[in-house]
C-alpha cells in the first residue's frame, strides 16, 4: 500500500564502483515497460547512443587511456531530479511536478507538445516520441510508485556492485561527502549534483573528473526556473495563444487517443 513519505530521497551513483553491466538500464525497461528500438552500432559500446522517448536511463561507455593500458568509465544517466526542476517553470501546463519524495512526476496526458521542457532542461533529459501519432516527452520518473510504496527504485534495486545507493536525502549526501573524507585518493573532491542547476536528487561520485566523462560542468549553481522564463519570453510569437491552442489540440488528441484505446478494449 501506498505510503506518505515526509522525507526526501536522493540516489547517489559511484561511479568507482559500476561495472557497466547495465543491469539498471534492462530493470528500468522491464519496470516501465517500455519498448525496444533498433539501434546501430557506431564504434561505441553505449547502446542506445543516447536515452530516447522508451529508454529513460543507459549506461555510457567512455573509453580513455590511463598509465597506457585502456580504460572504461562507465556512466549512467537519467533525469537528475532538480530539487528547483526547470523543465516544470517551462512546461506552460503543469506537466511537471516536484514531490516532497524527490521525483520529478510527469502527467503525459497533460503535455501538449511543445516541447519547452526539453529546451529548459540543463541536462537533455526530456525525449520527444518523434515516431508516434500523438507524441509526447518522456523521461525517467525516478520510480515515484515504488518509493511511494516504500520501495527504491528498480534501477538502483538491481545493481550488483551496489553502485547506486538509495535513502533520505540528507543520509545520502552525508556519504557521499564521508567517501570522499575517508579516500581522498580514490576520489576526486566534488558530488556532482550536490551544488549544479542548484541541487539534484541524483548525485555522482568518480575517480575521474568529470568534465573528462561528459558531464556539463558549466551549469550554474542557482536554481534555473527564473533564468528559464526570462529565455523563453524571447520567444518571438505569442506564448499564450499558441499554449491555448496546443492545449485544444491536446484535448482532442487526447480523447482521440481514448476513444481509440476504448475500442482495442472492446475489440
Ligand atoms: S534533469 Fe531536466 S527533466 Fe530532470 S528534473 Fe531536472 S530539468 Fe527536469
Ligand atoms: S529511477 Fe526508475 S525510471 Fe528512473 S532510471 Fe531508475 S528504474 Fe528507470
Ligand atoms: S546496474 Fe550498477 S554496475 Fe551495472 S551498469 Fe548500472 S550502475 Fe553500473
């Protein structure tokens, strides 16, 4: 049964200690239900290329040198789940929503496609379902129905190594910062998330730093939301016409998808 959870959560990815077997990247599949795509293979191990509209978390493959020999880093990503999210300030009908537990929930059936949430978004997380008749974004929901039912979500559940930790927020960030106290050789004295885009509830620890494995390290440290709105006002056409008529578009779409649905019932 449903819980209420006062406290919020975090999840903290050491990256030290992934061994890219991408058993969270199959378990979120499996709990989400999503589909597969065909992918190609481009010289990289990281498969998908990049997470789309049915994968809301993969696992890169970063392949360096070090003392000579070849090296993997592996990295997963998904949404972070900014604790002052900015794809909620720009999504024009509340689309978004940021819980006391942490996630960041997303309403599909409310989205008109307007796609400001992947504009906002200081990370690339939101993915438009570009080949369905009715697109709309998707993105990782940081399993907000299992830790709502007490649960950690499926991800961090099945992860050999115990890469990913998952609890209160403030339980999480203190071990993440004792890590990095007691083994200051192994690493690199920054919690990624801790401070960028004004704190996250995903948060990385490495050995590497990270603007060397692809994280953006040039996001600012204040919340985004207000810098969010101030962008998309240049917008050169009328913000809230054009919201009025997505969301009209959105109703009939959404009843048509409805209606359609019905009938494969029936059928
Ligand atoms: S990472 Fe992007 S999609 Fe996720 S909560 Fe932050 S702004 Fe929103
Ligand atoms: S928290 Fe849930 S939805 Fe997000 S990556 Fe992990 S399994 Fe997928
Ligand atoms: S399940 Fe854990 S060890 Fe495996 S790829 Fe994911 S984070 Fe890394």
């Amino acid at each position: 049964m449903a819980t209420t959870i006062l406290t919020p959560k975090a999840a903290l990815i050491d990256l030290t200690k992934c061994i890219g077997c991408r058993g969270c990247q199959v378990a979120c599949k499996n709990w989400n239900a999503r589909a597969t795509k065909k992918t190609v293979m481009t010289g990289n191990f990281t498969s998908p290329g990049d997470m789309n509209s049915e994968t809301y978390t993969i696992v890169k493959y970063i392949e360096h040198d070090k003392a000579q020999d070849v090296a993997w880093d592996f990295i997963k990503v998904q949404c972070m789940h900014c604790k002052n999210p900015a794809c909620a300030s720009a999504c024009p009908v509340g689309a978004f929503t940021k819980t006391a537990a942490g996630p960041v929930t997303y309403e599909p059936e409310k989205c008109i496609g307007c796609r400001y949430c992947m504009m906002a978004c200081p990370f690339g997380v939101p993915k438009y379902e570009w080949d369905k008749k009715y697109p709309v974004v998707q993105k990782c929901t940081f399993c907000a129905e299992r830790i709502a039912d007490g649960q950690m979500p499926a991800c961090v559940k099945s992860c050999p190594p115990n890469a990913i930790i998952f609890g209160d927020y403030d339980r999480i960030l203190a071990e993440a910062e004792q890590r990095i106290k007691d083994h200051p050789g192994l690493y690199i004295d920054h919690i990624y998330g801790k401070n960028e885009a004004g704190g996250t509830s995903w948060m990385y620890l490495s050995s590497t730093a990270f603007d060397t494995i692809g994280f953006k390290t040039n996001i600012p440290t204040k919340p985004l939301p207000d810098l969010t709105w101030g962008m998309l006002r240049e917008i050169p056409y009328k913000v809230g016409g054009l919201v009025a008529v997505l969301a009209a578009i959105a109703y009939f779409r959404n009843r048509g998808s409805r209606v359609e649905s019905d009938k494969e019932k029936e059928g």
